[in-house]
C-alpha cells in the first residue's frame, strides 16, 4: 500500500500552516497590523484546516489528497488581505477569500465524511 496520498496531503498541511505562521510573525513583529478580530478568524480556520489534513491522512482517499491541495490555494487566498494596504479592497478581497475558503473546507468536509460513510 502507497502512502503518496498521505505525503501529499501531509505536505499540504505543512505548507498551509508555514504560510499562516510566517503571516503571524509578520503581525508579531509589527510588520502588517491587521485587524485583530480578522487574524483571530484566520487562527480558528486553522484548525478546520489540520482536523480534516489529519483526518484524511488517515484514510487516504484521492479526493482528500486533491482536495487538500485545492484548499491550501484558497488558505494562501485567504491570508492576502493582510498585504493589501487599501482598505476598501481589503475588506472586499476578505470577503471573497473567506467565502472561497469556506466552500473548499466545506466540500473537504463533506467529501470525508462520505468517504468515511461509505467505507464503514
């Protein structure tokens, strides 16, 4: 048995919390002050994001391995608004980010529990 979806998704969850932990030590050191209520929701998504990386490391299902991949891109997506300097087309691109993100971690969710449905 090949652990290749269990590496692809194990990386993909290394990744998506490299890129939030370097956007968090941005806000650490003063570099980027976002809206603090903004980065306490990035923070909770977070955990949305390594429950279901783990979840499917444990299954393996090629759904989960593409779809983690799908979802880190819309993770990056969501933490862009912090770059963006203009506030007007900051709260926009939060808006959609947030959105875009939601709707990939659902469908992962959703996909995995069927997966898991299905198999037992």
């Amino acid at each position: 048995m090949s652990n290749s979806k269990a590496i692809a998704i194990g990386s993909a969850l290394f990744v998506g919390f490299l890129v939030h932990f370097f956007i968090a030590s941005l806000c650490l050191f003063n570099i980027k002050k976002p809206n603090k209520n903004h980065q306490k929701e990035r923070a909770s998504k977070m955990y949305l994001f390594g429950a279901a990386a783990i979840l499917s490391m444990r299954f393996e299902c090629i759904f989960s391995a593409i779809f983690s991949w799908f979802t880190l891109a819309a993770l990056v997506f969501y933490h862009v608004p912090v770059f963006i300097s203009n506030e007007n087309t900051q709260k926009k691109m939060h808006n959609l980010s947030y959105f875009i993100f939601n709707t990939f971690i659902s469908a992962w969710w959703i996909g995995e529990v069927i997966y898991i449905y299905a198999i037992f």
